[in-house]
C-alpha cells in the first residue's frame, strides 16, 4: 500500500493568482481565497518537499486529469478545470508518491453569459483589426507584420485542442481576470474614423488598464510546456497585441481630426461678409444684427499637454505615457517567449509615430446641423435677448435695452460641435438710437399694448385695422401694431393671441386651456382632490404629517384654501405620480416641457408668468404664451412653506440617472425657464398636465 497523506486546505494552503480593476479592489499580489477555488482560475497550492528536478507533474482534479507545474520551490500552479461545486479531491504524484488536497470548489459563473464561439469571434476580430492597422499605414505597416504572427500561431495551436480543451480556453479568456483583455465587439469597423470619436474610445479603452496587475500574467509563464497552456498563453499575448494595436489605431486616426478650438463671428452687412473678425459686438436695441460663424480647426499637437480643461489635453498626455504600459506587456512576451520558446516578435518599444509639435489653425464654415449653440448667457439684467437664430451659416441677434438707455454687457457663447464643446465672451454693447420699447402683456381675456421710453404722441397702426392699446376676447391669430413717436422714432411688435379651451377634471373643476405651438395646455394649476380613477389624495396640514406622509398628499399654500385659485394646490410626488390628470391629459415628461421652451424662445419664462402677484421685478414677465402661470411657492419636505411671490415649480414625469425627478422652475429675476430637481418625495409642487 503506497503512502498517502490527506491535506485538508487551510488558509494559508491555497492562493488564487488574481488582478481587478481599481473599481474593484485588485490586488497586487496574490491572496488567499477563503479556501476555495473556481473553474478557470490560475491557482497555486503550497506542496512542501518537491524534488528540485522534477518541474512538471501528473494528476487528476475530480474526474479531471491535470498537469501541474512547479512555482518556486515548494508551491504547484495549474489552471483549474470546471468541475461541480462543492467539495473535489486534487490528486498529485510527487516524488513517487500520491498526495491528496480536498478543496472546496465555488460555483462557476459570469455576470454576462458567454457565447459559444467566444475565441472565434476573438480570432475574427484579430483578423479585422489586423486589416485596418495595415491599412492605416504611418509605421503601423510593420508592427501589423509582427501582430500578425502572433496571431497566426494561436490560430494553429487554438486548432489542435479537443473539443474540452478549447472550452477551458474559452473559460480562462472570459473569466473575470482576464475578460477585458479579450473584448468582443459586434462592428464592421473596429477602428472609427473622425466621426466616430476615436479620441474619446481611446481615453475609455486605455484608461481601463491604469491600475492593472500584470503579475496574474506574469504566473502564467510557470505552466508546464503543453499543447493546452502553450495555447493560453498565446492567446494571452494575442490579447495584448489586439488590445495595444487597436489603441494604436485609435491614435493614429485621431491625430488626423481636426478638432473645433474656437469661433469667429464676422458681421453681416446687408447680406455681405464684412472679412474682418468682430473681437466685440454691437447692436442696436431692437434691431436684428447678423453674423456669419466659423470654426477654428486644429490637430492634436504636443501644445495640447498643458491644456488641463478638457479630453484634449487628456489624449494626448496619456499617448506619452502609453509606452509604459506597452513595456509591461512587452516584459510578459519575453517571459512566455523564455517559457514556452515561441519563436515570435516583441513589441517595438516606442510610440509608432510621433506627435506633432504644433498643428495650423484653420477656419472654415460650418455645415448645416454642425454647429450646436448650448446657451447665451447675459449679465446685465437690463439686457434681453428678444430673438436668436442659427441657420445657413449664420447667427442673428435681437437685443433690447430695457430702460431706453444705452447698455454694456458681455455675452457668454457656449457652442460645440462632434469634435469638441467650448466657449467665448463678447464684451457687447446695445445702442439706443431710437429708445422706444413696445411691450404686450397678456392678463385674462385682455390684451395691452404698452409703449416705453418714447415720445408722445404716438401714431399707432394695427394688420388688422384696430385702434388703441388695450382690447378684450380678441380672436385666436398674429397681430402686429406699428408705432411712430413724436420724434419719429419706428417700432413695431407681432405678437400672438393663442386658442383658448376649457377642460374638467374628476371633482368637476373647470380650466382654462392654451394651445402653444402644437401642444395644448392646462392655463391654470391643477386643484383635483382625486386621481383620474377616483384615489382621494388627502389634504395635509401638519408639518409632522407632511414629513412622514407615505402615501399621495396635497395642500394649499400655507395651509390656506383662498390659494386654490389662481394658485391651485401643492401635490407631493406619489400624488403627482399616476393618472392625476383628466382623462386624455397627462402629467408633462421633461421633454414635452422643452418643447414648450423651444416654441416660445429664450426668454421663455417670461412669456409663461403673469404680470401680477410676482415680487419685483418680475422680469420680461408678459404672459405672451398665455400659460399664466402664478407664484404659487412650494411646500419643504419639512412641511414648512416658501417662495410665494417669488417662484413657481411644476411635477415632469421623467428622471434623472440617480432616479431623481426633473422640476421646472420660473422665478421673478429672470426670464428662462430653468429645471432642477426633486430630491425627496415629500416636496409640494404645482401641476399641470398636457393633452396625450
């Protein structure tokens, strides 16, 4: 009876070679794994009293057979073979005699399934990027040479593996060591051209490998020599060839796309280009000013290492250092090359190209659709921007001083275009030659006309052949009135008067409704106590009831039920959540809200407040949509009440990434409609709903 000794694993006994992301947690060295072991996982057993000759060793894990390899001078290291979880013995011949582990197997998975033709796909993909590189030329010609040998010979040893050994190859590829390494993408073009962002896939690509332990690979190299392991460690050194070929063709392409670096405005001058650039701007109050647009285009260049703001400066700081990490791959091939004599090429150990000290800066137009304009931001609330336009090359400008007078501002201009966002400030002044400022001002069923900063008398002439400034019921359709003070200073102002419904909710309460644009709208704030299907939303008065309310809630502003018209009620969100709206109107989502935004321009908020019970000042506030919406405040989570006079929030039915609820927002400084958010449910807010 030959010898036998039984270890049962302790904690020091076994250690699971292993590297994660940062993300994580990876390790750096390896680590004991709780006393267990998973399919497919690099694994080294201590085993004490190895003779120093014998380098490979025979055995059997479970009902599987397994060559093992030597690690230092008293350890074994083998890949471990699927196999049930639960308790497996680990049987090993050493020196003649049979040494058993009893070891605990964990239970195998991937978070993402794995498709049976996982190293296919990879070898198919080797094949295309190999073709692209090649293409590409700029010193990858030769480089693609070598990729290609590596990948050549995985492709013959991957072919001579039974069928269950290139499922262990499948297995050790696409576990969560070595996944990413091996990424399969479902593209024609692994490599995009300027379209297709290359700089922004390279920064994601590369980025992944910044706190990666190459020392899981660098075990790999104490298997023993077998047609299984040479195998796995050629597809291992095919990985870095892909991964590192892939990101060289993802740099090289970028150092071909000019990237938009700025703007520049030239003046319109009935029709004609003025050629000179306008360093700073000029308009006159009322009046349209165009300008034609250009972008600034330049390459990614060596001046782009100081720039800390933005992706720029970060693609190109993280191409110096990509030879560190090509070292370290390198290091790998040299140890499987020493190993396993592979008869293969090294990496070539500098970058393939060189980066541009400087680069030309080239102006050229923008096509149709390229250029986006995010915002203008002015400072001077004395200043509005009554009109823009970006179309046909061009943008166009009405400013109006808002006191008659003369106004300094400086206008941010945020544009971006698919290479790059950015921004400009223009110092900008609004001249007043004529100082006259025609205003309409919607209150109910009646229109006013209301001229500032001119010179009575005024001759006043209607499209429709009206007299005077105020009028009541006028018909759904555009108006324009033109006017010429006494100093023969001309203005005039189109304005339109919406469609106007009625609506009735579940409680029998009538509204008004506003069509603007194509969307119809509720013209006053909801003030149902029921939900379509009849739910009773309770009425909260105490602070202590409203913090701890679970359920849907409303209340009047301060607790007040003289509020509920004009001002309506404040609904928490499980109130405004579901159906609370009549029957074929619905709770707005946040882009339904921009849509409105969109229709009535940048001075948005002010065509939707009403001119009255607003605090001053109140701006641009005209009712001039006919949305006629109130400060009707908001109720805190605390139950506390604030911002009647001031502002006025409404209920979207769309979230944010963290879950969030989007809010609109008026508020009487200005005249935008802006979003925030709800970020506890117990927040009181206006609604109103839009028609499916």
């Amino acid at each position: 009876m030959k010898a036998t000794q039984i270890f049962r694993l302790l904690v020091f006994g076994i250690l699971i070679f292993f590297s994660c992301s940062k993300e994580e947690d990876w390790t750096p060295d390896p680590i004991v794994y709780d006393g267990e072991m998973m399919a497919f996982q690099l694994a080294k057993i201590h085993a004490p009293n190895l003779n120093r000759k014998e380098a490979v060793f025979e055995g059997s894990f479970g009902d599987k057979p397994l060559t093992l390899g030597k690690y230092g001078s008293d350890s074994l290291i083998f890949i471990v073979p699927e196999l049930a979880a639960g308790n497996q013995q680990l049987t090993v011949q050493i020196n003649g005699k049979e040494w058993i582990w009893l070891i605990d197997i964990a239970p195998f998975s991937n978070t993402v399934p794995v498709p049976n033709n996982f190293v296919e796909a990879f070898i198919f993909q080797n094949e295309l990027l190999h073709t692209e590189i090649k293409e590409i030329g700029n010193g990858l010609s030769t480089w693609a040479d070598d990729y290609e040998k590596w990948l050549n010979s995985f492709k013959q040893d991957y072919s001579q593996l039974s069928i269950q050994e290139k499922e262990l190859v499948k297995g050790v590829f696409s576990n969560a060591n070595t996944k990413f390494w091996f990424e399969i993408f479902e593209s024609d073009n692994m490599i995009p051209d300027c379209s297709g962002y290359p700089m922004v896939t390279y920064l994601v690509q590369s980025g992944k490998f910044d706190h990666f332990n190459f020392k899981y690979f660098e075990a790999f190299s104490s298997l023993p020599d077998t047609q299984l392991y040479r195998t796995v460690l050629l597809g291992f050194g095919l990985a870095m060839w892909h991964q590192h070929g892939w990101l060289e063709g993802l740099a090289a392409n970028t150092f071909t796309c000019p990237l938009l670096r700025g703007i520049s405005l030239k003046k319109d001058i009935n029709g004609s280009m003025n050629p000179e650039e306008e360093t700073s701007l000029s308009f006159e109050t009322g009046e349209s000013a165009g300008f034609w647009i250009f972008g600034k285009y330049q390459l990614p260049n060596l001046q782009d290492r100081a720039n800390t703001d933005d992706f720029v400066g970060d693609f190109v700081r993280r191409y110096d250092t990509f030879e560190a990490l090509r070292k370290k791959s390198n290091n790998i091939l040299s140890l499987y090359q020493e190993a396993f004599d592979f008869s293969l090429p090294s990496m070539a150990g500098g970058p393939l190209f060189d980066i541009p000290a400087t680069a030309n800066v080239e102006e050229k137009p923008f096509e149709e659709g390229e250029l986006t304009i995010f915002s203008t931001v002015l400072e001077n609330p004395l200043v509005r921007l009554t009109a823009f336009e970006n179309a046909d090359g061009k943008v166009t400008f009405l400013f109006e001083s808002l006191n008659g007078r003369e106004q300094l501002f400086d206008l941010h201009f945020y544009f971006g275009d698919k290479t790059r966002t950015g921004s400009r400030v223009y110092p900008s002044l609004v001249k007043v030659s004529c100082p006259m400022l025609l205003e309409v001002f919607f209150e109910g069923d009646k229109v006013s006309l209301e001229i500032l900063y001119g010179k009575a008398p005024y001759t006043i002439t209607w499209s429709n052949g009206m007299s005077g400034t105020e009028f009541t019921n006028l018909p759904a359709g555009e108006y324009t009135a033109w006017v010429v003070d006494a100093d023969g200073c001309e203005r005039s102002k189109t304005f339109v008067v919406p469609e106007y419904g009625t609506l009735t909710d579940i409680d029998g309460n009538v509204y008004k409704t506003v069509k603007i644009g194509s969307q119809w709208w509720m013209a006053e704030n909801l003030r149902t106590t029921r939900k379509r299907d009849g739910t009773v939303i309770p009425e909260v008065l105490s602070n202590q009831e409203w913090q701890s309310a679970t359920g849907p809630a409303f209340a009047w502003y301060d607790n007040q039920n003289e509020f509920d018209i004009p001002f309506g009620k404040l609904y928490n969100a499980n109130a405004s959540c579901c159906d609370i709206c009549p029957e074929g109107w619905h709770l707005p989502s946040f882009g339904e809200w921009h849509q409105l935004e969109d229709f009535l321009g940048s001075t948005a908020g002010g065509k939707m407040k009403t001119i009255n019970r607003w605090v001053h000042p109140n701006l641009g506030a005209t009712n001039g949509s006919g949305f006629s919406a109130y400060p009707a405040g908001l109720r805190l989570p605390s139950g506390h009440f604030a911002g009647s006079g001031e502002n006025t929030s409404f209920w979207t039915s769309s979230f944010d990434i963290n879950g969030y609820p989007f809010i609109i927002f008026l508020y009487y400084q200005n005249e935008q409609m802006s979003n925030t958010f709800a970020f506890n449910a117990r927040e009181g807010y206006s609604i109103r709903c839009v028609k499916d």
